[in-house]
C-alpha cells in the first residue's frame, strides 16, 4: 500500500511541465542527510486509485505533470497508478522520482515519462549540482531512457 504525506504544484521537479507532485511516505533508503526525513514514516493518506481520481480531477487541467516522490518500497504499485494516471488523464505526464541507482527488475519504464534515479548524498548536492549522483531521463516510447540531467543546469529548459 502507498500512502502519501502531501502534495504541491511545482514547476521545477519535471522541467517544463507544471507537475503535481506527491510526496510518498514509507521510504526505505534512509539517505545520510535526508532532506525530508519525516518521509521515511510509514503514515498519511492511502494514495490508490479512487484518491489518485479525486486529485486528478481536482487538479488535473491546471497541471501538465503528476510526479510520485518517492515509492521505493513499493515501486511496483507506482507503475499500478502510473498506469492509473494514464487512464484518468491520458494528457497528463507521469514522472517517478526514485532514491534507487537503478531500476528494479521486471520494472517497465515506459509506464512513465521521466524518471529521476539516485539516493540523495548530501556532499553531491541536488539534480542541479555540477557534482550530482542522482539522474534525470525521459523515458522514450521504446522504454529507453535518455538522460536529460544537465536541463536542471539550465537557465531555460527548452531543449
């Protein structure tokens, strides 16, 4: 079971898009320097289908992105409401934002449009650090993932 703490409309986690982000609790990773600690916490609201429907029909025209943070325990049921999200809203972008180095196995990437891979290290700094760990890919129809890390960098984001 997912659950989530809460969400925000964001502009910056999804280059490009104007994302709903949710912020899932549960996370097993346990980052040195975790910049959101309370995550870890197996607490807030059950995000299935029925409450993921009511978020995407409350906010769904005023976002272009719907971006699960989180989910590593559970990383087969964010693909289940990726896929959820795709039958709501077949308009919406899907991203998934992973403290993973890599996916797991028998995961389909093309379930989502990006992903962010790579456990949070402190001294490495977040995605737009020149010394960053953790990478960006959009996920092309193949299911291929092409890195796209370096538009975090970026003044502008148009490709």
């Amino acid at each position: 079971m997912v659950r989530y703490h809460n969400f925000d409309i964001v502009f910056r986690e999804v280059p490009g898009e104007v994302t709903l982000a949710l912020n899932l609790t549960g996370c097993p990773n346990r980052c040195p320097g975790c910049h959101s600690p309370h995550l870890q916490a197996d607490g807030g609201r059950v995000l299935d289908e029925r409450e993921l429907a009511g978020l995407v029909g409350r906010y769904g025209e005023a976002v272009t992105c719907i971006c699960f943070l989180g989910g590593d325990a559970a990383p087969h049921e964010i693909v289940r409401l990726a896929g959820a999200v795709r039958r709501l809203a077949p308009r919406l972008k899907v991203g998934w934002y992973s403290g993973r180095e890599e996916l797991p196995e028998g995961l389909a990437p093309e379930a989502f449009d990006y992903i962010k891979l790579g456990q949070w290290i402190e001294a490495r700094g977040p995605l737009g650090s020149p010394t960053t760990n953790q990478r960006f890919y959009r996920v092309a129809a193949d299911g291929s993932l092409e890195e796209k890390t370096a538009l975090f960098r970026r003044k502008t984001w148009d490709d």
